[in-house]
C-alpha cells in the first residue's frame, strides 16, 4: 500500500496513492486465487480527502478481501499522538461507510483515548498497541476509569483527561510499590 500522504499532499500525489494501493492489491489478489485459505487485508488509502476515499473504499470493497486497513489518515510516529478527531472525521467516515460492516477494520497508529473511542463508535474493530507503547516510552503508565454507568456516553462531554490519567514513573521507590495504581479500584491490577 501507499499510504504516504501527510495532509499537505497535492491531489496528484493522493490519486497516485490510492491508484498504486489498488493496483498492489489486485496484483496480491492473484496469489489469493492460487491460495484460497490467504486472509488479505486491503488497504484504503486517500489522505484527507472525502472524494478519493470514497473512490478507494468502494473499489477496495469489490475485491475479495478479508478485512481492511483505514490507512493514511496520519504519518505515524510520535507526531501522530496528536491526531485529533475533527481532523479526519469526514474522510474518515465517508470510508467507512462505503466498507462492509461484516468485514473487520483496521485502524493502526497511536490513537489516543479520546480518538480511540471516536474511532470504536463510527465503526473500527481492531488497533494496535502503538499508544500504550509510547506512554512506556515516557516511562509511564494508563489508568482508567473502570466504574460506568448503565447509561455512560464516554464521549459526551469528555476530553482527553476526563478519559485517562498517564502517571510518571518518577523514581526507583515507585518502581517497587506495591500499592493499588488507583485507590479503592478493584480491578485485576488494582488488587
């Protein structure tokens, strides 16, 4: 795939992304003809714009693909973390609305709590470990609230903070403490 497209990219350069992502895809698909059990898992590209990953989901969806990967909406590494939502909201959900529910879809890169949760609700199944892993980076760790309510909406309302707390591993004493991360939380953790 060619999901090189930082959102300063000219139109040439996102049509000749998503063409080349297809093209690849296809020429791949020849060798799931000759190994039917091959899961593929099809990259929909088309940087920041809603008009080309229209184009690319709908012609992505009639390959026979397993799975898709929403790529392209970030650079990835550190500067990444910072992605916001509103960013990205109408590509991202002109995407995925032209992608079939049924097939699971791929969302990598550091998604934050407040994005994460964005992403869940308008339709991603799967993300990879590249957030928790950069809070480790900074020597620290996640905590989250674990106490919801029947009739909790984790995004009215909410930033980032009210979502996570990342607390510093400051010192070696903390290193050793054997205390709940949380006060009164009774998770597996916790206990």
């Amino acid at each position: 795939c060619d999901g090189d497209t930082p959102p300063d990219s000219t139109s040439k350069r996102i049509n000749k992304a998503a063409k080349r992502t297809i093209d690849f895809l296809d020429s791949f698909l020849e060798l799931k003809d000759e190994n039917p059990k091959m899961n593929v898992v099809a990259a929909v590209e088309g940087g920041l714009d809603p008009v080309v990953r229209k184009l690319s989901a709908i012609e992505t969806s009639k390959r026979n693909v397993d799975a898709f990967l929403l790529d392209g909406f970030h650079s990835n590494g550190t500067a990444a973390e910072s992605l916001r939502w509103e960013a990205i909201k109408e590509p991202f959900l002109e995407t995925i609305f032209h992608l079939p529910a049924e097939k699971p879809r791929f969302f990598l890169g550091p998604a934050g709590p407040r994005l994460l949760l964005e992403l869940v609700s308008a339709g991603v199944d799967v993300f990879d470990t590249s957030y928790p892993n950069l809070v480790t980076e900074r020597n620290a760790f996640l905590v989250f609230n674990n106490k919801f309510t029947k009739d909790w909406d984790p995004l009215e309302g909410a930033d980032n903070h009210d979502l996570m707390l990342e607390k510093k591993i400051e010192n070696d004493e903390m290193k050793m403490e054997m205390r709940s991360l949380v006060e009164c939380c009774s998770c597996y953790t916790c206990r």
